[in-house]
C-alpha cells in the first residue's frame, strides 16, 4: 500500500525533517510538502 502524505510548515527545515524521519520509516511513502495552507489547498 502507497500512502500519500503531505507535511505543510512554513519552516522549510522543519518540513524536510519530517518528511525524512516518514520516508526513512517507510520508504514507500509519498510524501509532498507545502510551505503555506494556500500552497497545500492549490
């Protein structure tokens, strides 16, 4: 199973972190990140 994930955080360090810490849990995630909610809604 291919879960999709999206990290939203206006801090771009704390945003790669977390989508490091998921993929290195499962490297079958997909995970999309956005900087801001309106980035994300878009």
């Amino acid at each position: 199973m291919n879960l999709k994930i999206a990290v939203c955080d206006d801090e771009k360090l704390i945003a790669d972190e977390i989508r490091g810490h998921l993929i290195q849990y499962k490297p079958e995630y997909t995970v999309d990140l956005y900087h801001s909610g309106e980035d994300l809604l878009n």
